[in-house]
C-alpha cells in the first residue's frame, strides 16, 4: 500500500469500536515471545520523494536497469505525483464512474468537478471554469474558437513562443472554419509585444512561461489585444502559478492549460487533461461542461451539471463545441493533488523549480563551448546552446543515463545546436552536476 490515510484519531475510533485501550491491548493474543519489544533499527525517516528514489535505485540493482535521469522539457516533465493523489483517484467509485448525467446517482463525482472547477479559477484567478477538456492543445484551440465566437472576427495572433505542437493543432482543427491564424515572431526567446499589432483579431494568445522557459511581458500583450478590441489569451504552466501572478489579475479573458503534471503521471504521452477558465460575462460560450451547486427540494446541497452548451443536448447549431466529454479522473486527481500541496504548497513547488533551473543555468554555462541561450528571468526551462548537433548530443547523453531535450532544430532549423532543458523539483543538485559532466564528457572524449 503506497498510501496509509488513516491519522490517530482513525486509529482511536477503531479501537473504541472494538473495545481495545490501547494498540499493546490489540495484539495481546500474539504470544509475547513474538512480539517486538524494542524499536526497529532503521534509519531516519525519508520524505515520499526521497524514498520513492531509494526505492527506485534498489530495483534497479536488483535488475539491472534503470531509468533515465530525466531533463527532458517541451510540454512533459518530470514531476512529483503524491501517493495521495494515485491511491484516492484509483478508488472504485472515481475510477469506474461515467458520465454524471443523472445527479441523484452522482453526488460525489459531480463535487469533485465541482471542486476542480474552484480550484482551476483560484489558480488562474478567473471567475468560471469548465470541467475540463482533453489535453491544453484541444483547451487553446476551443479557447481560439470562443473568441472568434464572442468577437465575430476571424484573424488570431499567436505568439511563436507557445508551444509548436499547439500551434499545429491549432492551425490544423482551425483550417475549415475559415480562421486566419497569425505568428507573432520572437526576438531573443521572447515575443516584442508591445510592436505587435492587434487590429481585426479576435484574440492575442501568449505562452505563460513559453516554450523556452521565459517570461514574456504578458501584461503588455494584454493591453495591446485590448486596444483593439481582441481577448487576451494565456497559455499557462499551472505549476508556476504558485509565484507567478495569475492571468486573470493581469488582464486576461481566457487561460487554458495542461495540467497532467497535477496527479497524473507522463504515461507516453497522455491521457492528459486540458485546462480552461474565463470572465464571468463569457460563461455562455465555455465549450464543454460546468458543474455548479444548488440546493434539492429538501434545502440539502446538491450538485448539477448547470451547463452544458454542447451539440448532444441542445441544437447544434446552437452549441460552443463539439467536445464530447471531459477527463473527469484525470481532473480528479488534479484536484487531489492541488488540495494535497494547498497555496504554500504550490508557493513551494515554483520556488524549488526556480531555484534548481538557476542553479541548472549557471551549472551548464561553465561547460567549455556551451552557453544558455535567451537572457531574462525564467521557469523551470533552458535553452542549452552547443558546439554540436543538438539531436545528436540527445542521442549520447541517453546512453549515458539522461534524458534530454528535445533538440529545437526539429522546430526552428536556426537553433539545430540548441537542446531545450527542464529542471523540475525532482532534481537534486546532485543530478544537475552528474548532467552537466556527462555532456562536458560528451564533447570532450
């Protein structure tokens, strides 16, 4: 069992249902000579994380293999998920449920919505948010596509920072309905917002760290997509949100956002979990559905689903969106492990993050031939810049038990000698060093 929830006062209520004073007074019928009558000779208490890694290492000398260090970024890190989160979104009645179309037989997946849905809007300091969509690719997409909905303009301006893959798909599920969809080119790893120009666009979408771990001027962005009567789009990393202000205290209409990284493990590539939140005056045109709360005949509590703006219940025509459901366990687990970390908790995890890239940064800066591309404050991610092919260095740094990248030459050809690299909080200072010899051994040997 990865995960005991029983606390003392669990322990005392089960003693008090069977009449035992004490734990010594349960275990009497164990003859005494079986009994353990000093303390176990063990070393100090680990935290989850640390003996999670101990454990690791203890399987792989027993097998043989082992797993890669991972500096892997782009979109998928290498996070903490709590034991909590795995053992309490495995339970039977989160795992088998289906869609809670009839509240009667849902209350408690319908809560738990709920509850994600409040925790989505403190995090991203919005007034409403859906309960949740596929991954952040489909949540920016179905973001695009409200705007243009709300503005009635078909142009859109998207920042060349946020993630390529996002673009694409964007640009692919946006390529029959007419859209005409803009990049705002970068400078030195960031967007120049203040030269972009928002005239006729329905929407101004910016990365919230970008793809190469920089802080834009996203206020700036805001106000320039306001000036012409366009909705400011963030495409956020919600573990950063922790120390970074949230969109909505900046201006933004719409955050979306993928947010695997919160209970659910990488699992070669999904499923994952899109995040989607807006302004109360645009609740009509959330895609998907939002569970609210409300009270049944009796004045009890109750939950509902309040909207549902989507083709299978009313006329097409009609509806927001074609999404057919949600990721309600992938949200769910979410939503545990955001309970589990609370605000200082997530305050924490940005700061840890923060702390081990800086570290990270002036680490693999010192490498001989090798320099960090993109001045200017950043999270969690690096672009490493070096005197070989960044695809190739990938390859060798695997061999030699890390997991790197990915290269930036599959994105922008320019930067064929650059490797994009991400420092989570599970990264020790001593993982960071063992990196940076092995790529300094790379190109030396």
């Amino acid at each position: 069992m990865d995960f005991v929830p029983h606390t003392a006062d669990d322990d005392r209520a089960m003693l008090d249902a069977i009449g035992a004073a004490d734990m010594a007074e349960l275990f009497e019928p164990v003859p005494a000579a079986l009994r353990l009558t000093k303390d176990l000779d063990v070393p100090p208490a680990l935290s989850e994380v640390e003996l999670i890694d101990h454990v690791t290492e203890l399987a792989a000398k027993c097998s043989g293999a082992r797993d890669l260090v991972c500096f892997a970024g782009g979109g998928a890190y290498d996070h903490h998920v709590p034991a909590a989160a795995r053992a309490l979104a495995s339970r039977a009645e989160f795992a088998t449920s289906y869609t809670p179309y009839q509240p009667e037989l849902s209350q408690g997946v319908l809560q738990a919505i709920y509850e994600f849905q409040t925790i989505v809007c403190e995090l991203y300091g919005m007034d409403v948010a859906n309960a949740s969509l596929y991954d952040g690719a489909s949540a920016l997409v179905e973001s695009v596509n409200m705007a243009v909905r709300i503005t009635g303009r078909h142009k859109v301006i998207v920042g060349e920072t946020v993630h390529p893959h996002h673009r694409a798909v964007l640009e692919t599920s946006t390529k029959g309905l007419g859209l005409e969809i803009v990049t705002e080119p970068m400078g030195d790893g960031a967007v120049a917002w203040d030269r972009c120009n928002a005239e006729d666009a329905a929407a101004v979408v910016v990365a919230y760290p970008n793809f190469f771990g920089r802080l834009e001027d996203i206020a700036r962005a805001a106000d320039r997509a306001h000036a012409s009567g366009a909705l400011a789009i963030a495409s956020c990393d919600p573990t950063a949100m922790g120390i970074l202000t949230p969109p909505g205290e900046v201006g933004f209409d719409i955050a979306v956002g993928e947010g695997y990284a919160l209970g659910n493990a990488t699992s070669y590539g999904g499923p994952w979990v899109g995040l989607f939140a807006t302004k109360a005056e645009h609740v009509r045109q959330v895609p998907g559905r939002i569970a609210g709360v409300t009270t049944d005949a009796d004045g009890r509590r109750a939950y509902v689903l309040t909207l549902q703006a989507r083709e299978q219940h009313i006329r097409r025509a009609k509806a927001t969106s074609n999404v057919c459901t949600n990721q309600t366990l992938m949200a769910i687990a979410a939503t545990i492990h955001l309970s589990w970390l609370g605000p200082h908790g997530l305050a924490r995890l940005g700061e840890v993050c923060a702390r081990r890239t800086a570290y990270a940064a002036r680490r693999l800066a010192d490498i001989p031939g090798c320099s960090i591309a993109f001045d200017g404050p950043r999270f969690k991610e690096m672009v490493l810049k070096t005197p070989v092919d960044g695809s190739e260095l990938v390859k060798r740094l695997a061999r030699r038990g890390y997991l790197a990248g990915p290269a930036l030459g599959r994105y922008w050809p320019e930067h064929d000698h650059s490797i994009l690299i991400a420092v989570t909080e599970r990264r020790t200072a001593d993982d960071i060093d063992s990196f940076a010899e092995a790529i300094e051994k790379e190109l030396t040997e």
